[in-house]
C-alpha cells in the first residue's frame, strides 16, 4: 500500500481513519473479547453508507484483508484482522421506528441496547438478542436468537430488507421483492456476501415481561435441568426460557434458569408456577420488568476486557444422560467465570422450514453451550480445553450442527455443518455476489479462490 493510497483515501473518507501510529489506534482496535488482540494496517470508522462504499472499493484497490466490525461482540474476533483493513461501523448506530407500521430501521453499527432504548418507548421490541452491547449485525447474519424467540422466531424472521454494500462497492437492497437471494442468504449465512449498512425489522408488541433468576445450589442440578427440560416441553410460545450452570459473585457453584415470558404478566405469573414452585430455590428474582431491563440482566456476566472462549452444539432432545454428562463436565471447570447454558429454541422458530432461510437446524431445539471466561492469559490453554472437551463429549448426543454466532475460530468442516444442508445454495449466492471471496473474515463459504491475503 503505497502512501499515495492511504492520503488519498484519508481525503475523500469523512469518518475516522487510523493506522497504527495515530492516536487512538490502541484503542479502536479492542474489543470485547480480550483473548483477540490483532493489529490492522488500517481502521477506517465510518460515518455513513458513503464512507463503507470508499472503504470497500480502498480495500479491493489495494488488495488489503477486510474484516467488517459491526459490535465487536463476536467471540471469535472476526471484527478484526491482522495487517489488513477493518471497516468499523460502530459509530453507524442509529435506529428509526416508524410506531405505524412498527418497522424499524437499523444501521449497522447498532447494539442490541441501542434498538431496545428506541422501541421501547413506543411499547415495541425487535426480537434478537439476550445481551445488550451485542451488534445487530453479526447477530442478525447468524440468525439471532434471544428472549422472544419461541413467540416471535428467530432474529431473520422479522427481517424485512437490508441494504449492502458488496464486494464491487455496489449498494443494493436486499428483500423479498429485490435480490431475493441475496436476502435469503443474508438470514443466516453470516458475512459472506457484503457489508449490511442497515437492517429492517417488524417490531412486535412487547414493552413488559415476566423474567429473572431463579437459582438453586448446584447440588440441585441434575434435577432442576431435568424439571426444566420436562417442563419447556409443554410451555406455550410466550415462555423461553434457558438454563445454566454458573456461579455467584462469592464463588460457590450454582445452577439457574432464566425465563422470559412476553405475554400478560397475569398470565404469566400462572404459567410460571410450577417452575418457581420446584426445589426451593434459594433466589426467586423473576418479576415484571420493562423488556430493556431483561435484554441487560446478564450483560454484568460478559464484562469487557476478559477472556472467552466458546464451544456449543445444537440438540434434538436433552436425555437424562446427557445432562448428567454435562454437569459432571461443569462441576470440573476450572473459572468460576465460565458458564454451561442450556438453551432452548423451537416454537415459532421451530415452525420456519429449514430451507425458507439460510439458517438449516429449524429442528434442533436445544443449545448447549460451554462458555469459557477468565482473567489470566497464562491460563488460556487451560480453559480453552475444558470447554472443547465439553463439546467433544456431547457428540454422541448432538446432530453434529452449530449455531453459527456462537462458533469460536473453527475448521471449515465445522463451518460447513452450522450452514447444513444448505450450503450448496449458499455457495451459488457467495459466486454470485462475493466470487473472489473478498468477504473472508467471518464464517467463511471458500469457493477456493480469492484475492492476496493482504
């Protein structure tokens, strides 16, 4: 990259440009996951759709490695890249709702919090998400799961249009009536295909649910989860709820579950008593709450600054076996920071057929996942094993499928499999709009050519 390049580009760019020498360089290069620290050539933050446009075209121009930061909250750090550019949309976060149609539109750059603090005050909710500073758009491209999944569906199922910048610097809009497949890979396929500068979504009507923390001591757990799993299956769509190993604030072991319930908080309160009835539990923080404050209850859990790393594996069905293997595994960890999280999805995400989108696994309810969190980078090597262990062991359980935003750094056979079987279709869209793999820092469909590594 010649100087000509980079002064020029400084000129016509309107946002912020950083190479390594400039202040603030350090600090726009973090992110939330302290285990990802790469060093780019060039971080260009954008103002707007033009500036993403310039960066596309400089990026291609000079056959730099392009990585696309929306939130930076994805956990195998694909925000960023070593020696080549990030086009950084964290400063794109506006959000517009239109309360007539409750339509809102999103730029890229958004978190979770952002989308919730402007529906909100007009009593709605975007279903995505259970953790506020998420991005939209990473979440979003993985498909999106969160509090209103069951009733509402995945994040991609109330995705209406999104604008993308692509690989040839064009700005199209992506939708049911406009490049439709595009919009169908964009539900589910990751970043493969451009860089989304904006997202729209039909909000539901959503403003007060029924939510918090039931904990229990661990020695609890085997039958608290057993409960739980018997209990989600008969639970009405209003209800998810997810459960999880972890620990309190003074260290000792204990097990949880988290519901959600977006109905009448009435009705809620009956439909919710059986499982607060179950096995006295030594905290019953479950009460009505506005949807934002539900959306942050476990953002303290997944501060900045710590080190994660995460292995997860999608199930048909939770046997006694299995949750016995995986509290066995729990009890072993070695952080008291890490976590195992049950997860379970289906009812109206369950009902979206598996090729109406890009998103494969519609039939695999459950989600488990080895969350893997510490302080120390000595210690890396440490817990890293525990939670791959953790998922090695759950293979004879599991449908060897992923959810794709919860995938770590993985080989591209794992890759494969979180897109299933519809990854021959998904490859026909990456050709046609992405076919030198310009796009290739994400969970990337290779068609075995690209441009220089940059």
């Amino acid at each position: 990259m010649s100087f000509v390049d980079i002064k020029s580009f400084r000129s016509f760019f309107h946002g912020q440009v950083f190479e390594p020498a400039d202040v603030g360089y350090d600090e726009a290069r973090q992110i939330w996951n302290a285990s990802v620290g790469k060093h780019p050539s060039v971080i260009a933050r954008c103002s707007g759709v033009a500036d993403v446009v310039a960066a596309v075209n400089f990026g291609r121009a000079n056959n730099l490695l392009t990585a696309i930061r929306g939130g930076g909250h994805n956990v195998g750090g694909r925000a960023l890249c070593d020696d080549g550019l990030v086009i950084d949309l964290s400063r794109m976060r506006s959000v517009f709702v239109d309360a007539s149609t409750r339509r809102v539109r999103v730029q890229g750059g958004a978190t979770l919090g952002d989308i919730d603090r402007e529906t909100h005050v007009f009593g709605l909710a975007v279903p995505c998400g259970i953790v506020s500073k998420t991005g939209v758009g990473g979440l979003t491209l993985g498909g999106g799961v969160g509090w209103l999944v069951r009733k509402y569906g995945m994040s991609i199922d109330n995705l209406l249009s999104s604008q993308v910048v692509t690989a040839d610097g064009k700005v199209l809009t992506a939708s049911a009536y406009e490049n439709d497949d595009l919009f169908w890979a964009l539900r589910g396929g990751g970043g493969n295909f451009g860089a989304v500068t904006c997202f729209e979504f039909q909000a539901r009507a959503v403003a007060t649910v029924l939510g918090g923390l039931l904990l229990y001591h661990r020695g609890m757990a085997i039958d608290v989860i057993r409960h739980f799993r018997d209990y989600m299956a008969s639970a009405p769509d209003e209800l998810t709820a997810y459960a999880a190993l972890l620990h309190a604030p003074d260290g000792s072991p204990l097990v949880g579950v988290i519901p959600c319930y977006c109905g009448s908080v009435a009705e809620g309160e009956r439909v919710l008593e059986p499982l607060r009835k179950f096995g006295n539990p030594i905290v019953d923080g479950i009460q009505a709450m506005p949807f934002p404050a539900m959306q942050s209850l476990l953002g303290p859990s997944f501060p900045d600054g710590n080190h994660n790393y995460w292995k997860s594996t999608l199930q048909l069905e939770l046997s006694d076996d299995a949750i016995s293997a995986i509290v066995e595994h729990a009890n072993r960890l070695n952080s008291p920071l890490s976590f195992v999280v049950f997860e379970y999805y289906g009812g109206a995400a369950g009902r979206v057929s598996g090729e109406a989108t890009a998103f494969p696994h519609r039939n695999l309810p459950w989600d488990i996942l080895f969350l893997a969190q510490w302080t120390d980078p000595a210690q890396t090597s440490m817990h890293r094993d525990w939670a791959r262990s953790g998922e090695e062991m759950l293979r004879p359980f599991s449908q060897n499928a992923h959810l794709l935003s919860a995938l770590d750094v993985e080989a591209e056979d794992v890759i494969k499999t979180a897109f299933g079987s519809n990854f021959p279709r998904l490859a026909a869209v990456k050709k046609k709009y992405d076919p030198t793999n310009f796009f290739r820092v994400n969970h990337n469909i290779n068609l075995g050519t690209h441009a220089g590594a940059g």
